[in-house]
C-alpha cells in the first residue's frame, strides 16, 4: 500500500525511529496519501538526506499543496530547524499535531518525534529581543554589544538567559535586566523608569528637583535631597496701595514703585515621590529690597530685607540631554522695614512662585542654573502721629539662579 511506501523516507529523516505501539485515539484522521503527494514527499526525504535543506523544504511544501500530513510537516518544520529559522520550524510542528495522519508511521510515533524535536527548539533556539527607546537620541548598549543607536527599535536575536540592557542620553543612563526565554518576544522601552545613578559610597540614589542619576549602578530614589541656591534679580517692579484716614478724612494713594534687589539665598529640601517628584520646603532671605525712592510719598524709602517660608514642589524632565528640572514653590512673605521706619512693623502676606531649569551631574552632586517668576503681595496696618494707614505692596520679581544640591540617602 501506498501508506507502506512512506515508512523508508521517515527512518532516514528520524533517525531510525522505533516502533512505538500500533494504537492510535480513535479522533485521529487517518489518510491514504496520492502518489503525486509521496513522489514529492521522497523527493524531499532525498535533499533532506543531502542537506539540501532549502531544496527539501520547498519539495514538502509542493506536497503539502496536494494534501496535508503530519509526517510531512514534521520533517519540513526540521528543515526549518537546520536552517536556524526556529519560528517557521515551530509553525510547522504545530501544523503537524492538527494535520491528518498516516496509519504507519502511528499517530504515536510521530507525536513522540514531535515532542523530542520541539524540545529542541527550547533548548537551542534564541529569543527576540526588541529595545524601544523614548529618546531616539538614545545610544544602547546589549550585553556587551553597542552602541546601537535608537532611531528605530533595536531588534535581534539573543540567547536565551539574563542579559543587561544600558541606554545613555547625554549624562543620563538607565539600564534594565532582562530573562530572555528561547522562542519568546521580548520588547522593553528604555528610559521610562529612574535613571541609573551610584553616589560616591557606592550606593544609588538620586537627586530630585535639580537632575536625577548620573553613570553606573541600578536606580534607587533618594530619600532626601537638600540644595542651596543663590538668585540674582535681573527684573522687578511693584505697585503700591495706601489708605490713610486721619481726623475723619481718607486719602488714599496707588503708586508704581521700582524695586532694586541684590542677591538672594536660598535652601531647600526635598523627599522623594515616586520617580520624578520630589516635595519639601524652601526658605528664601532678600537682605537687600530697595523700593526706590519713588516709594517716597507712602513712605516706602530705605532698605527692607525679605524672608519668604516656603513649601515646594519639584518635577523633573527627561526631555534633553541635561534633566530638566520645573518647580514650584509659595507661602508666607514677611518684609522687614529698615530701622528709619518711623512703625517698624513688619509687612507680611503671601507669595508664588515658578521656575525651570536645567542640572549638570557631578556623582551625588548636582549644579543647576535656572530662571523664577515670583509674585508677592504684603500689606500692614498701623497708626502714627494719630493716623490709620493700611498700605499694602504688591509686586513682581525675575530671578536668575545657580544653586547645588546632594542626595543624603
């Protein structure tokens, strides 16, 4: 029979297999194949003995056309497997376990070569590892392989195991580890989580709301970063408000004022939230506002010094090669008169304020060199030589900053 004939070519492609058992499951659907489908079949058996994988292959698919069998599947996924093309070797085996099957070789027997040949695969094939970064400017590293730039995802083929990914964006770099699993897609975006940072002891941590990794180790957040900084006014302005009842009558007297502030210090520190938030508190001291000489007429003139208690948020950007880093901050404002200032009250209220900008790493250690807008609204009320005077002082200020911050723990 016809059936018979197909036993010769499958002791050569198997190996000398042994009979297994004549039972079959009765689900099984047995076939008789034409002889068209078995001359294409032994043709195939023939370049497959010859290493002719390729010729072999395309033989099996002309004879699948004629009509599907495990048997020929099998042999056909093997072909694949000699070539390295482990998924299209895969494919075939599983088309092998629906396909209709033969009387001899039992369903059995070929199940068994099935079995062994797709543990094969699991045990020599490689995974697919698929790198996507959120930066195409990103340079990636593979084990020891790179850099890979990152203008398109990063596709290979790796053995199966551990292997550490590391992508760099300017100072910045992130590193991941990944179990790669033979016959398994693996796809990881690089640059979503912490970047990689090691301080100078050797343990990773960040620094938040000034930039927040620098080379080597695996990501950690810091627990507490603190920070100073030191601000320059380069624009300012302020309007004035006074009422002043005295005897029954009320004056009152709105003035555009200049401010002439020098320096100002800052520090702050800040706790961890997640990966790119940190909150905290921030005090800033103005030892020097002058309010100009046009703040004459509500009495206004000399030098007041400004303490402002504030509490902070930072957020911080990957968005170029250096972190960018947007914080905010308000509280209270307390302005202090110099001591010409016939009341000597303080003037206190509220301020708001809002800046961004850009950390250069060094370990721990970070540099930030930033811009602020900051808004402040003060008021007092008082009584002198018999009058009521409420006058209060809103203003405006842009400040240029350079400040430092370290990562504690």
């Amino acid at each position: 029979m016809m059936k018979d004939r197909l036993l010769p070519p499958l002791v050569v492609i198997l190996m000398s297999l042994t009979a297994l058992g004549q039972a079959h499951a009765d689900d099984d659907e047995i076939v008789e194949p034409s002889e068209a489908q078995y001359q294409l079949y032994q043709e195939g058996a023939e370049a497959f003995k010859g290493e002719d994988y390729n010729k072999a292959i395309d033989l099996f698919k002309a004879s699948l056309h004629l009509g599907e069998l495990n048997i020929t599947y099998l042999n056909m996924g093997r072909a694949h497997y000699k070539l390295g093309q482990c998924q299209e070797a895969l494919e075939a085996y599983i088309a092998a376990e629906r396909s209709p099957k033969l009387a001899n070789p039992t369903p059995a027997q070929v199940q068994a070569k099935l079995d062994e040949y797709k543990a094969d695969l699991y045990e020599t094939c490689p995974a697919q590892l698929v790198v996507e970064c959120i930066s195409n400017k990103m340079e990636v590293y593979v084990g020891n392989e790179g850099p890979f730039e990152c203008t398109e995802p990063v596709t290979m083929e790796r053995p199966a195991g551990e292997v550490t990914l590391r992508a760099e964006l300017g100072n910045r770099v992130y590193e991941e580890v990944v179990v790669l699993q033979a016959m398994r897609k693996v796809t990881i975006t690089m640059g979503q989580g912490t970047p990689a940072k090691v301080s100078q002891g050797g343990k990773p941590r960040r620094s938040l709301g000034v930039g927040r990794n620098g080379r080597g180790g695996r990501p950690k957040n810091a627990l507490l970063t603190v920070g100073a900084r030191m601000a320059t006014v380069i624009a300012a302005g302020a309007d004035v408000s006074a009422t002043v009842t005295a005897e029954g009558d009320t004056d009152s007297i709105d003035q555009t004022i200049t401010e002439e502030t020098g320096l100002a210090i800052n520090g702050y520190g800040l706790i961890g939230v997640g990966d790119y938030i940190g909150v905290g508190g921030s005090v800033w001291f103005f030892p020097s506002v002058n309010l100009g000489s046009t703040g004459s007429n509500v009495g206004l003139q000399g030098d007041f010094s400004e303490l402002d208690l504030n509490g902070m948020l930072a957020l911080t950007l990957p968005l170029a090669k250096l972190d960018t880093a947007v914080f905010v901050e308000g509280g209270v404002s307390v302005l202090t008169p110099p001591n010409s200032d016939p009341v000597g009250d303080p003037y206190t209220g509220f301020n708001f304020g809002a800046g961004v900008g850009s950390a250069y790493n060094f370990g721990a250690l970070r540099l930030l060199l930033g811009v602020r807008m900051q808004f402040y609204d003060v008021s007092r009320q008082s009584e002198f030589e018999g009058a009521e005077i409420d006058l209060s002082l809103s203003g405006q200020r842009i400040t240029f900053e350079l400040g430092l911050s370290y990562a504690l723990f």
